[in-house]
C-alpha cells in the first residue's frame, strides 16, 4: 500500500491521515480522494476543513 493508498483508506475510515510529502501527482490523487469523500457523505456542507487541506 503506498502513501496516497493510505491517506484514502484513512478518509474513508474517517481517521487522521498519517503525514507525508506527496508530489503534484499525489497531491491530485489526494484531492480527487477527498471531493469523493465529501461525495459520499451526501451532504452539501460535506467539505473537508479548511485548514486540513492547507496543510497538504
């Protein structure tokens, strides 16, 4: 499993990812990972926190 693997499994259990530097590829599996998240929760406020996604 790598690190983006990980960070998705961690969203989809609902835990803090564990950190690590992602390249620009990563940082877009990352994103697409966390719209989908958002997704499925089905709700419009469904967004993840501001600051959480700075800090990737």
């Amino acid at each position: 499993m790598n690190d983006v693997d990980r960070f998705a499994d961690s969203l989809l259990g609902q835990r803090t990812p564990e950190p690590f530097r992602p390249d620009d590829d990563q940082v877009a599996q990352m994103r697409a990972a966390i719209e989908l998240q958002a997704a499925r929760l089905g709700a419009d406020d469904a967004v993840p926190d501001a600051d959480f996604v700075a800090r990737l």
